[in-house]
C-alpha cells in the first residue's frame, strides 16, 4: 500500500547500517596490527580492500614437520567491569592474553588472532564504546606482536545481557606455528629444578565472579562506584589488563625458526585453578610436584577482598584463593637456567623471581602470602 515502507531488518532490532559502519572501522584497527608480523613468520595479507576483503597469509620457510594450530578463548565475565566503569579499552589485553599465553606454554608462536564480538543492540551511543574496543585491540596485539587477521560482529538483542544499556561477550582463536623438536610437554623436568614467576598485577579474566559476589556483598549492586583507596573507585582496580607475556616468552624460547636464548622445560599459564590447578596439570603426569616458597605477594584489591565476612561461610581463607585467583603470579617457568628467564623478563618490563624447586612428592606445597595465613604451607587442594 502506499505511504507504507513494510517490515524491515530494524524492525526485527538489527541495524545493518550501523553494523557495517562498526564493522568498517573494527577492519581498519586490525590492519594497524598486521605490522605486528611484518618479517615475521606468518606475514599478513590482504587481497581486495574493506572489511569483506580475503585476508592471510602465506607462511613461507615452514619446515615439512611443523606444526600448525589454534586455541580459542574468551574474555568472560570481566566484561562487565567495563560495562560498570563505561572504560573498555583494556579488554583487548584480556582477550589477547588468554588467547597467546596458551599457545605461548607449549612453544608456540602466535601468529594472529580471529575475534567474535557478540553485542545485544547498535546504536549511535555505543559506537564509541566500540572504537575504545578497536583501539584496544590495536595495543595489545602490539604487546602480543601477533596479528588481528579478521573478526565477527553480530547483533543478538537479548541474548547478550549484562550491566547497563550495552553488553557484549567478546572471544576469539589464536593460530600458531610450532617446531615439534622445540615443543614444551614437560617431559624434562626433573626434581630440584627451579620454578620462576612473572608478576601479576591484576585479576587477570578468572576469579572475577567471585569478585563481583564478595563486592555486591560488601556495598551493593553498585559497588564498583565505592571509594577502594586514595580516591580510586573500586571498579577502576579491578579493571587492570592482563599482563601479556607473550613476547617475553617467545623471546626465551626462540619462537619458530629461531635459536632458544635459554632452556624452558616447563610454562604453566595462571588461569582458571590457580597455581595448584595449573602447576598440578603440568607436573601430574611425570609424578612430579613443586615446593613455592617465595611467590610475588597478592595485588592488594585480593587481600581487601579476603577481608569480607561472606554470610554464613566467612571470608575467602588462602586455602581457597590460591585455586581462584593468580594472586600475583600470571605465569611460571620451569628452566635450568634461572636467572636467564628472569633477565629476559626484565627486558619485556616484567618482574620475575625463583619462587620455588620441583619436588617428588606429587604435592603442590605453597608458602602462603594470603591474608589467613601468611607464611603457612598449604598443600591440601
């Protein structure tokens, strides 16, 4: 009939327009971050132009037995500590980290990474929530020195839900290149090797549910508008991005087609378990265990939350906040050479320190630096 235009797609909710504009300017942040292999092994490229355009890459100089493989990961619900403080350019750190740190563990490196952002609606107030996600993706793959090769954004109304008007779950896949003589399985390790760890500062993307229950406990559904110190609000702390530690480990041992500049039999990435579930995993096979006397101290927002008295099971004890959080340690290394690791570290920008030996008792025994008790051996997990 006339004067009618009839049922459109933004009828249903979806915003093409607004979605190829997204698009468009997500596709220009990943081209900002295919330098990040130029001369490297895995060189991007792009045949055609805009973001419908074929990429990838032609890995040349690939030996007839390398391997070649991907992971796939996700941010989580640490998304919502942006969609609380309105501040989202360090969740790519997060997405990045995940994602290359668990190549990074068994001596693989990272080429680029594919992401899928799911969001519930677009409109002209949320775009700039998705260029601080661009901008943030940028940085990290810097950080990472891997590539952004491609992404995904749909629109999912509410089947994406979260804090406040907009929500997305952001995830991704990392694809990786390894040499099998160089592979890190653990199979070396022996007992009295030393174990060092890499400093975290932050949550890094597990353990965050359990901030969020203790902290609604603590102050209410807005708890992260709280005073957490010195004028810093309590959502602004939690929201540090994950160390990435890629680069530093790449560098360690060697990468693909590059001589090793020292020895890692072992990488334990701390994520979700911890270190007794990360380190366990590592080390159960060869019947092995580990003695850590001296672990970088818990980022102070972990110990402030052990503090709060959760109705009718009292606060989070050490014994289970070592299995929940990294509390300080996001990475360990298991290498003959100890002070190599920790040099190299240094080189990337992060702290690293012997935190320990492996032992043959099958325990993972920890010197506690928690709030409950500091300075006890915890080994019952």
């Amino acid at each position: 009939m006339a004067g009618k235009e009839g049922f459109t797609y933004a009828d249903a909710g979806v915003n093409v327009d607004l979605g190829d504009k997204a698009s468009d300017f997500l596709y220009r942040a990943s081209l900002e971050t295919y330098r990040n292999r130029q001369g490297k092994i895995g060189e991007i490229e792009q045949f055609g132009d805009r973001f419908f355009s074929v990429r990838g890459t032609r890995i040349k100089g690939l030996k007839p037995n390398a391997i070649i493989g991907s992971n796939t990961d996700g941010i989580g619900t640490k998304v919502e500590f942006g969609e609380r403080v309105g501040n989202h350019r360090n969740m790519a750190f997060n997405l990045v980290a995940m994602l290359t740190e668990d190549a990074s563990r068994f001596g693989a490196e990272s080429i680029y990474i594919t992401n899928l952002l799911d969001v519930n609606e677009l409109n002209d107030a949320n775009v700039e929530t998705l260029r601080q996600l661009a901008l943030g993706l940028i940085d990290a793959c810097a950080a990472a020195g891997v590539a952004n090769l491609t992404g995904e954004l749909a629109e999912l109304g509410k089947r994406v839900g979260g804090y406040g008007a907009f929500n997305y779950n952001w995830g991704g896949t990392v694809t990786w290149v390894a040499d099998p003589n160089k592979l890190i399985t653990g199979k070396g390790i022996k007992p009295g090797m030393p174990i060092i760890a890499l400093r975290e500062n932050g949550f890094r993307s597990n353990g965050v549910s359990a901030v969020r229950k203790i902290s609604t406990h603590l102050y209410g559904p807005e708890w992260h508008k709280e005073i957490y110190k010195d004028g810093v609000k309590w959502g602004d702390a939690v929201l540090a991005p994950s160390v990435i530690y890629t680069k530093a480990l790449v560098d360690m041992f060697g990468g693909y087609g590059k001589e090793e500049k020292t020895k890692i039999h072992g990488i334990a990435h701390i994520t979700g378990g911890g270190i007794p579930g990360k380190l366990g995993r590592l080390l159960e096979p060869f019947n092995l265990g580990a003695r850590l006397d001296d672990l970088f101290e818990p980022c102070d927002m972990m110990l402030k939350l052990q503090e709060v008295e959760m109705p009718g099971k009292g606060p989070m004890l050490d014994e289970a906040a070592y299995p929940t959080w990294n509390m300080g340690n996001g990475m360990l290394t298991i290498a003959e050479k100890p002070e190599e690791v920790i040099s190299i570290s240094k080189e990337h920008g992060i702290e690293a320190k012997v935190a320990g030996i492996v032992t043959e008792n099958g325990k993972i025994e920890i010197k506690s630096k928690g709030l409950h008790s500091k300075g006890k051996i915890l080994s019952e997990w």
